[in-house]
C-alpha cells in the first residue's frame, strides 16, 4: 500500500500491482478531495491520489477496456473540472492508462519540475474565450483585448482571477462600439486547458522502458 499521506478526505492507501486510469497530474499540496469524485463506470467507480513527492497523479481503476463513450467522456472531464475548482490540474488525454501504481509514480517523479512548472503557468488564471460575430474584424478585437490577458491564443485569453471584471469590461465596451456591425461574446472564465499540453502517454509522464498504455483506440 501506499504510505505517501495525502490531504483529508484524499484516498491513497491503494494496492499497488493493478491497472489505474489516469484523469491528470496535481501539485502535492493541491487541497481538491479525490475521495469525493467519481470515476469511469459509475457511482461505485472511486477516484483517488497517487503521491509522487511534489505532485501527484489522480486515477481510478482501469476499466478492463475503454472506448470514447459520451459517458465516460464526461466522466473524465468532470473529474478534471471539479478538481480545478480547488488548483490547477494538468489533464490527461481521455484513455490514459498506467501499468500499476509504481510505473505512474515513477513517471511523475521523473517529469515533476516539467508538471509543476505548467501548473505554476495557470495557478490563479482562467480562460475567457472571445466570439466574434461575422468575423470579419476579430483581429482588431483580439488586439484591443491583448494587453488585458497573460497570453492570448487567437480567441482564447489567459486572464488573471483577480482582473476577470476588467476583461469582461472592455468586452463589453468593444460588444457596444460595433452594436451595428456585429457582436462580440465572452464565454467563462473556464479552467484554462487551452494553455496546457495535455498527458498524452509517453510525451509527457513516462519513458519507453516504463510505459503508459493509451486504450482510447
């Protein structure tokens, strides 16, 4: 069993040796209860940590194969959402898969100054995506909203917590100016995933000697 100690509430006396499913990777110290969500294959389907030192990776149990059911999809993406509720959270593809609990520990110790340097990109950042309707002048937008986001990915901006008013503002006052030419629409703020590289398997958490399985095919 694991004896890395985790956070209240946060499950991580796991046996090692069985399949897990990887939803994302999380600093140690990131506050979200994994105990409280719920994985793929329903209510009974728990989700828990693996400690790794200064991050940790967020599993269930592997399902004995995965296909991209909307279901499951879901599933993945709601644990990652309830999880950014409480910290940043680097996602993984939908149908990651680690041999065993010691294979995703040693990855994640590996990659650990890679991951926490990605969470550190988005800690206390959302995205707000800008729609312009026609599209014709959105680059004009985009330039106008440019100065008041960390970075900007055509029409999606990395936006401080803290100056989210701000953004929806002057938003707001570029929706007005062209009232008679077309509309201008944010959507969020949203957890931040357009400026993260997600988990895809071998890129980004293990090496070719020591595997992750992807079983989304």
């Amino acid at each position: 069993m694991s004896s890395d100690p985790g956070p209240a509430g946060v499950r991580t006396d796991r046996v090692n040796g069985a399949a897990v499913y990887v939803f994302g990777v999380v600093a140690a110290d990131h506050p979200g209860h994994a105990a409280d969500l719920v994985g793929l294959g329903g209510p009974d389907a728990a989700v828990w940590r693996v400690p790794a030192g200064a991050t940790a990776g967020v599993v269930a149990a592997a399902p004995g194969w995965l296909r991209a059911r909307p279901r499951d999809l879901l599933a993945h993406q709601l644990v990652l959402d309830c999880l950014w509720q409480a910290g940043p959270v680097l996602p993984a593809r939908y149908g990651i898969v680690a041999p065993d609990e010691e294979t995703l520990r040693a990855g994640l110790r590996r990659w650990a100054l890679r991951h926490l340097d990605a969470l550190a990109q988005v800690a206390g950042r959302v995205e707000i995506d800008v729609g312009v309707h026609p599209a014709g002048g959105a680059g004009d937008v985009y330039e106008a909203l440019r100065p008041h986001a960390v970075r900007a990915l055509a029409g999606r901006f990395l936006v401080e917590e803290d100056t989210v008013d701000t953004f929806l503002s002057r938003v707001a006052t570029l929706d007005r100016a062209r009232a008679r030419r077309g509309r201008i629409r944010a959507t969020g703020p949203l957890p931040p995933y357009a400026f993260l590289e997600p988990i895809t398997g071998l890129a980004g958490l293990a090496s070719a000697s020591d595997p992750l399985l992807d079983r989304s095919g």
